[in-house]
C-alpha cells in the first residue's frame, strides 16, 4: 500500500500518520486547501504542516495556491452547501494525483476533525475512489482526536481557531450570526 493523505492542516496530520506508521504503510502527505482564509492564515497552517513534515521526514507534495478565488465561484449561491462542495473539491483533486503518481490509495485528514461532516467526507472519498479507479482509504481518526490534541498542543503546533473559509470565521467569532444559526437548529429538531 501506498497512501496519498490529504492534509488540511498540521494538528489533523498527527494521529492519521501514526496509525500508518503503526501499520507500516507508506505515505505521502499533500497540502491542497483553497479554503482556508484570509492569506495570513493559509500561510499560518501552510508554514505548520511543511516545519512538522521536514521535523518528522514525510514525503509532501504541496499546493501553495491560495485559491479562494476558485473556492469562492465554486460555493457562490449554494452557501448552505458549502461543506460538501469544499470536500468534493479537495477529494477529487486528491484521488486524481494519487491516480496520476500510482498511488493505491488516498485518504484525508479532514476524517480526524469532530467538527466535520464525517459521513460525508466519508462518502466523498468512495465517490472519487470509484470515478477515478483509486482505492479510498477510509479510517475513523477521530478515535485520536483527544491524544493528538495534547500533542499538538506539546509541539507548539499552530493551531487555528476555525475551520477555514471567510464563512467559517464568520461563524466562529460574530455572535448575533451564532445566536441566529442555534435558534435555527433548534427550530429544526
Ligand atoms: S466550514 Fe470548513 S469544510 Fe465547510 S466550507 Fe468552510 S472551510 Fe470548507
């Protein structure tokens, strides 16, 4: 086996890349994410996954577009949808280079994160694996989220306060927008 992991950010990388150690399958870590905003922050997680992968010797591969102007065209009147199209863009682009570079497999670290839709990440990557005749390496890494957690925070990690998109900051820090989002979860229950 040979993986090709999608990589989001620093923090997300450290339990998926143990347990491909512990399984002794060979990988290689690719940092695409158009999503991640505004620039400073790109550069802020991008600068963290490249000083963790040359402390710990990964092989990486490393998109360093910006691209929010793709990121924004692609969700541009479909907001409410984001997410699934932000996991569609990084799992297509990912299960094409792993196909591309005789990869057997790829997989993501966004199936580490608590915070994410993970069935639906999960269902992405079979999508991709399928249409594009690349296995999906699917693990729950969520079991390392506390563990990794620790470690992160023992590395000095950079470790960012929202998920990525202008949407996603939005959310984190306006709290008339959070109020308004919990009153509409809470009429949906
Ligand atoms: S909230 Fe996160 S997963 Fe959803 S679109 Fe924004 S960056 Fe992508």
């Amino acid at each position: 086996m040979n993986v090709l992991i999608h990589t989001c950010c620093a923090p997300c990388l450290l339990y998926p890349t143990q347990i491909l150690q512990e399984q002794n399958v060979g990988f290689t870590c690719y940092f695409y994410n158009p999503n991640i905003h505004p620039y400073r922050e790109f550069r802020s997680r991008l600068n963290s996954f490249i000083d963790l992968a040359e402390q710990r010797n990964f092989k990486v591969i490393i998109d360093r577009d910006y691209g929010i102007g793709q990121y924004l065209r692609s969700v541009a009147f479909r907001e409410s949808q984001r997410c699934r199209v932000c996991y569609e863009t990084r799992l297509k682009r990912t299960a094409q280079l792993a196909r591309d570079n005789n990869f057997t497999h790829f997989t993501t670290t966004l199936m580490f994160s608590i915070h994410q839709n993970h069935d639906l990440i999960q269902s992405t990557g079979h999508h991709y694996a399928k249409r594009e005749g690349v296995s999906f390496y699917y693990q729950d890494f969520r079991d390392g989220w506390e563990q990794a957690g620790k470690e992160a925070t023992e590395l000095n990690l950079y470790q960012q306060k929202y998920c990525g998109c202008i949407f996603s900051e939005q959310e984190r820090y306006d709290n008339r927008l959070k109020k308004r989002l919990k009153k509409k979860r809470d009429n949906h229950v």
